[in-house]
C-alpha cells in the first residue's frame, strides 16, 4: 500500500514525496483511516514505528479541509501535549514538514527560554500548536492561550508524561479544552494510570498496537560487553576505534555520568557533546542538530532528554549504563533501525548491573550476543560498593572475615570463571582492620585518657581545698 491509497489529499502527498515517505508504516497504515474518519484512536506503539506521521498527517487534513481554515484570525484547533521539549521540537518540524504546502500555521512552546518569542507567535495566529504542559498552563493562566476552539487533541508519549510527573498538569490543561473534540492518545506502554486515563479521555476508541513494548526490532544487532565498572571508559574509547561507528548516541543514568564521559572522551581527543536536563535549551538543540547534520560523530545523553531524538541512519546505541526499567532498554534501541534500517546496540554491564541485565532479557525473550574478546573484561566479579561496607561492618563487630560471599553468576562463561578464580586468589584482607586492642591504645585514645584525666585531678583537688577550708 502507498500514501496515495489512504486518500492523503495532493498538498500533503506533495510534501512525502519530496521527503521520499512512499510505503506507511503498520501504524500509519491503520491509523491514518480511522482519524480521518474522525474517530477517537489509542494507540500503543513504541518509538521508531512512525507514530509521529501517523497523526500528524491526518490532523494536517482534517485542518485543512475544514471552512474558515484560512481567515486572517486564526484559533487554535489542534493541540499536541508531549513530556519533553526535544520531542515537542521534533513533532513541530514533523507538521512543517508535511504541512509545506497546505495554508496552515504552527507553533511550538516549552519551558527553558524566554516566552516572549512564543508570545509573538501565538499573536500572529496559529492552528496547529505543539506544548509541552509546564510552559502551556503557564500561558494559559497568563491568558495569552484560549483552548475554545480545540477540534483535535492529541497526547503523545502518554507513559513518559506519567513517569515525569505530568499528568496532573496535563489533566489541567483537558479540563480548559471543549467536551465534544477528537482524541487521540499514544503511549509505548500501557500502565495502569494510563489505561485509566484513556477510559475517562477517550469515546469508543479504535485500537491499534503495533509491535509490543517487549518485542525489539529484529534489524537491529545486540551486543554485551561485561566490563569494570573502573573501565567502561576504556572500553568506549576501544569500540570508538571503529571506523564503521558513524554515529553513536550514548546513554548514561545521570547527568553527571554523561559530562564525565564527554570530559574524559575530550582528554584522549575524541569529541562529543551532551544533552541533558540541567543544559540550556540552546545547548541541547545546539548539540541535536550537529549530530543530526553529521558534525558530530557522538552524543552522549540521558533517558529524558533523548527521547525526542529522531535521527535518519543512527548507525550505533551504546548503552554505558544500562537503565533501571527494562522498557527503557527497548526504547534507547530503538534510536537506531529505524524505517526498516539495520542498526547496531552495545550495552556495558559491570557486576552490579546484572539483575538489571536479567530483567532486560526477560522482557525482550531472548539473551544479548556477549563478546567475549576485547582487552577490559569483567575482573571485579563481586559487588564493590557492598563488598567494602560489609568489611567496614565486620571491624566494627571484631569479625575476623572481610571477604565479601561470591555470588553465582546468572550468565557463567569459561573467561569469567577463571577470571573469578583469579580474583579469589587475592588477600582476603584487603584493608588494614583495628582490633579492639589496638585501638585501645591508640594516640588518639591516650590523648583522651590523658586530658580526662588531667580533668578529673583538678577537681579532686578543688574538691579537697573546698572541703579543707
């Protein structure tokens, strides 16, 4: 099936062929029908499947077909509410782009910066406007945004508003907008909260879900590298060697974790930029639109603000830390094989990342390709953080063991075992330990039976002369 199948009108045909969109997508290709009928949709659809277009292309025709669409005073009547403002920008440049040749006006807000340049844009008319929800119930208690004339509704990434926190403020922002509308909700997953909103948003919806939250795109190779936690930079800089990373998008659990990478990428002179919440909105579109134009070879980003990435031909995901919810995992691959693409995924897992990697390859049915040959493998086969505070609680309790118990591996392999033969092997007294003894007579302990004693001495002097007069 083509574009031209779903009656997508010649405007909007115009603008896919120029971007080469021929084929739909399956949610494209179900979804597209049912909007423009003008049904309400629930859509459960992780990212790289098209949701995007999905929407917007329909949105963009209902609009423009509509009476009145053209007149100088324009309302606003459509809405998309996204959690964060990469994906607000992404969506934006979506409508743009297949909007090129309609009559219609867009616009996008989000926090971060200054509102008067979105103030002056709201003023000039708009009919398709793109929000996050802090910054559009900001303008709307400002009343500088009436929700009346809201024909169209659409909440996407549904789940990552919810996980963000969002969902009261987007609650909000439906009680403003007219009762007899068209909805559409989007959500990777569908967690209770969510399915519960979307029975209350929602009339006689059609259903569609395309390629469970569990499921990962079969063209996109896995790989497991198990590395030191000490070493992982190494281990990056190593891979990084390869000529075939043309582009790589680096995933960390924190935003210090991911300037630290940059900084120590930058002392070997390797360059990469990172995006992440404490970054200035400026910095962060900066550093997206160089890796999306090919200047830069690597982004290093956290969970949140990647999310709106979408990047043509991302050939590389490395995961450097590996996420603490499993579906995270599925939706940072998902950066790369995307449009039918081959993609590559290369996740680090240091010892205290294991569980995290068990319940990964739960949800996705199948275990990570582990490679074994490479110069920083996994030595540190036992919990460091622990294994120290267990020492720490073992001298103070006068215990004579200090070695942390070994725990059995859930993915045993003939270089790990005796690589944890060899770890055993090391003294099991790693840490100089005081014994109750020793610490008796101690500088520090002397010091202290000296002054109280010198204390007690004079006032058993003062006592003596007081008693004696």
């Amino acid at each position: 099936m083509q574009f031209k199948e779903l009656n997508v009108i010649p405007a909007i045909l115009k603008a896919l062929e120029k971007e080469n969109y021929e084929v739909p997508t399956p949610i494209q290709e179900e979804a597209i029908p049912y909007i423009l009928s003008g049904r309400d949709l629930l859509g459960c659809a992780q990212t790289g499947t098209g949701k995007t277009a999905a929407f917007a292309i329909p949105t963009l025709q209902l609009l423009s077909e509509e009476n009145g669409s053209h007149t100088s005073e324009r309302k606003i009547r459509a809405l998309i509410i996204t959690p964060t403002r990469e994906l607000a920008l992404q969506i934006y440049e979506s409508f743009c782009t297949y909007g090129k040749y309609t009559k219609l006006k867009y616009c996008v807000i989000f926090g971060g910066v200054s509102q008067k340049p979105q103030e002056e844009k709201l003023q000039q008319g708009v009919d398709i406007l793109v929000a996050t929800p802090g910054r559009l119930n900001d303008l709307i208690n400002q009343k500088l945004i009436d929700l009346n004339h809201i024909k169209i509704f659409i909440l996407d990434e549904a789940d990552r508003m919810l996980d963000m926190g969002f969902i009261n403020d987007v609650k909000k922002i439906i009680a403003k907008i007219p009762v007899n509308k068209q909805t559409l909700l989007f959500s990777a997953t569908m967690p209770p909260d969510i399915a519960l909103l979307s029975k209350n948003m929602l009339k006689n919806p059609a259903k569609i879900q395309i390629e469970p939250v569990s499921s990962t795109v079969d063209t996109i190779e896995q790989y497991l590298y198990y590395v030191d936690k000490v070493s992982k930079k190494d281990l990056l800089l190593h891979i990084l060697q390869d000529k075939a990373i043309v582009s790589a998008l680096i995933f960390t659990r924190t935003k210090h974790g991911a300037d630290r990478v940059v900084k120590q990428l930058s002392k070997e002179n390797v360059t990469a930029q990172a995006i992440h919440g404490d970054k200035s909105q400026g910095a962060r579109q900066s550093a997206l639109n160089n890796f999306k134009n090919k200047k830069l070879r690597i982004l290093i980003a956290t969970d949140i603000a990647a999310r709106g990435i979408d990047i043509d031909e991302l050939s590389h995901v490395i995961n450097y830390d590996l996420p603490d919810i499993p579906e995270t995992y599925v939706h940072r691959i998902g950066r790369t094989g995307r449009a039918g693409l081959g993609g590559v995924a290369i996740s680090f897992c240091d010892y205290d990342e294991k569980e995290q990697l068990t319940s990964i390859e739960k949800l996705i049915g199948k275990h990570l390709i582990e490679v074994k040959e490479h110069p920083y493998p996994l030595i540190n086969n036992f919990p460091a953080v622990k294994s120290t505070q267990q020492r720490r609680d073992s001298s103070r309790t006068g215990s004579s063991s200090s070695t942390a118990p070994q725990k059995t591996s859930s993915r045993p392999s003939s270089s790990r075992t005796t690589l944890s033969q060899t770890s055993s092997s090391l003294p099991k007294k790693p840490f100089s330990h005081t014994s109750p003894k020793q610490e008796a007579t101690s500088p520090q302990k002397k010091f202290r039976m000296t002054a109280d004693g010198i204390i007690k001495e004079k006032r058993n002097f003062f006592g003596s002369s007081r008693r004696s007069k």
